[in-house]
C-alpha cells in the first residue's frame, strides 16, 4: 500500500497531476499496490483525492471535536460507500498536546 499524506495541502492541478503519475506507476509495478490517502485533513481534501483516483483514504479532523469529526467520517463513508471506496477515520481528538479518545465506535463496515 503507498501512502500519500497531503496535511496541509490543497489538491490542486499539480497535485492531480502528481496522483495521475502514481497511478501509472502503480499500474507498473509487478506486485499489487494500492493508493491511500493517509490523514487527510479535512471533508474536501478527502474528496478531492478520492476524485482524483484514491481508492482508499483515511480522514483525521482530529483537531476538531469529536463529534463535528465523528459527523464529517459519517457523512464521508455515507457518501463513498456505494462506490466501494475504503474510508478509514481517526476518531480521537487533540486537546493540550495530547491525543485522547472520547469513545470508541465502529463507523464503516
């Protein structure tokens, strides 16, 4: 699995450009390989990799409470389920410095 962590960044032409390399790169290589967004910050910059090709993302609005980041995992795995597209949420929050974790619920089957 090759990971790409876009924290803080826009996908913008250039980024997309850069996705569509990876990906004929990864139709390459002679083992299987799988593209996943890792951390990526925010309700749009998830979408926009999976619209750029990411099968498979893991969105972290960690830094906002835990139920606004609870509510945007939802919405996210709501909205991509159907396509078969991986979602994966980091469901704890920051406070302090420190990570915590408010509860533990499992979003997407």
């Amino acid at each position: 699995m090759l990971f790409v962590n876009y924290d803080g960044l826009t996908l913008d032409a250039g980024a997309c450009q850069y996705a569509i390399y990876i990906k004929s790169r990864i139709a390459q290589c002679p083992v299987p390989v799988r593209l996943n967004l890792d951390h990526g910050n925010g309700v749009q910059v998830v979408f926009q990799a999976i619209s750029a090709g990411s099968p498979s993302v893991m969105h972290d609005d960690s830094k906002l409470p835990f139920a606004e980041n609870l509510a945007n995992s939802r919405a996210i795995a709501a909205h991509w389920k159907p396509l078969h597209i991986s979602v994966e949420a980091e469901l704890g929050s920051h406070q302090d410095g420190r990570q915590t974790c408010q509860g533990v619920e499992v979003v997407f089957p």
